[in-house]
C-alpha cells in the first residue's frame, strides 16, 4: 500500500470536521470550493529518517486510521521539527482531543473533499521486480521500474496566524538581520557568486526546518539571535565588532527609525 484507503480518509476527515487538530488552529484542511490546504500527516514516520520513526510499526499500520492526523501546513511542519514535544504519545492525545466531537458519518460534499485530499497525497509506484510499463503497444515506452508522482498544485494562503509573516514589525525586522547579513556578506569580496546571498535562506531551513517567515512567533527571539550571530560571524563584522562599531540595530532601536537601521 502506497498510501491510506479511502476509507480511512474518509473516517479522518468526518471526526476531524474538515479542521486542523492542532489545539486552537481550526484551520480548514478542504476548502469550500474544494482547494486542499491541509495535510495528511503521519504521527510515527514511514521510514527511518522521519520524524518520530518507529520501527516496530508493522508496514499495514503505518497509513492506518491510528497512525494518521490531519493537520494544516503551518502545523505539520511545527509537529515534525519539534519532535522532542510533539512525540507520538502528544500527537495521539492531541488527535483523540480533538475528534471527540467528530461525527462518522459524511455528508455527500464531504465525502468529495475527503477524496480530494487523498487524491492530492497519493504517489503511484510501480515497483514490482521486472514490471513493464506499455502504453499504445508497439513501440510504447517499457521500463523495469517507474514512479508515478502526484504533485499537490501550490496554493498561495495568507500567512498563519502564529506566524512571524503575521505580524509585520517581528517579519520586516527579520528580513532586515537577512538584508543586513547580505550586505556584509557582499562586502567580503573574497565569497563569489550568488550562492553567498542563498547560503542564509538555506541555513535558516536548516536550523528552523521551514522557510523564515513561516516559523512561528514565540522563536522571534531565536531566529533573530541565530541572524545576529551570523552577521557578527561574517568577514565584516569581525572587523567592525573588533573596533567597537555596530553591525545591526536590536529590535527597540529599529522601531524607532526602521529606515534609518
């Protein structure tokens, strides 16, 4: 099995009441005119390198009803970064919460927009040992092994609420430590290429798991920490911190004149 029956969805999407079951989100996981911007989401991972793998979870369980939460996007992304306090026991009990008033059976709309959510998790695999792919034989293409991928179409939403990108004094005051780091960055004419302006999106995914802007406003403190060590870190900033000079207002001082930071 490549992914949860429909059955299954089915039954997630009636008790979750087609909302996130993170506490106090209520975000909708199928939009009325059928847009999915939720997710299904694993609360013991598929494989070894996921979040919370468990490797004695039998291959039948691992897309079962037990083993499965609906969750938006923002939420999703929070869960599998911070395992240590979204572990699988929280995530089951934030799951049994939060369907309590759920009901089992589906309306005919909502059973649609259950299949509309599983038709945008699926992959296809064709897999099996020496499987051959034909299509309009003769001459049709053949192959040992082909994945088929179902892509989910990018949907352009407002910032979450618990967002950074919600409040716009914390957003345009980390995009400033971004812009700032980049300046310094581009003063060091020993670092070529455009790589050196990515290089800071890319640790920030890494460190924080998700794009900047989406990481949620209680670690505003530390992702402006982790861009003020980088600045103080460039080539720059060690010569300026050296001779006592500032490389970037604090957060008080760039309220005050944000344009003049």
């Amino acid at each position: 099995m490549t992914g949860p029956s429909s059955k299954t969805v089915k039954r997630l999407f009636a008790l979750s009441g087609n909302k996130c079951a993170f506490s106090e989100c209520g975000r909708a996981i199928v939009q009325p005119d059928g847009t999915v911007t939720g997710e299904i989401c694993h609360i013991a991972a598929k494989n070894k390198k996921g979040p919370r793998y468990a490797p004695d979870l039998l291959k039948d369980e691992v897309h079962s009803y037990e083993n499965l939460i609906l969750l938006c996007e923002h939420h999703h992304k929070i869960v599998d970064v911070d395992t240590r306090t979204y572990t699988i026991e929280s995530l089951r009990e934030m799951k049994s919460m939060h369907e309590e008033k759920g009901c089992i059976e589906l309306s005919i709309e909502d059973a649609h927009r259950a299949e509309q959510l599983l038709r945008s998790y699926l992959s296809i695999h064709a897999t099996a040992p020496n499987a051959k792919i034909m299509v309009n034989s003769p001459g049709a293409l053949q192959a040992d092994n082909i994945t088929i991928i179902s892509r989910k179409k990018k949907i352009l939403q407002p910032p979450h609420p618990d967002a950074i990108a919600s409040d716009l004094n914390r957003r345009n005051y980390v995009k400033y430590l971004i812009d700032r780091y980049n300046q310094f960055q581009y003063a060091d004419k020993d670092k070529i290429g455009s790589g050196k302006y990515i290089i800071i999106y890319n640790a920030i995914k890494s460190e924080f798991g998700m794009k900047w802007d989406a990481i949620p406003l209680v670690y505003f403190e530390n992702i402006t920490d982790f861009l003020k060590r980088r600045i103080l870190n460039t080539k720059l900033g060690r010569i300026r911190n050296a001779q006592g000079h500032k490389c970037f207002s604090f957060y008080e001082e760039w309220l005050r004149k944000p344009d003049e930071a």
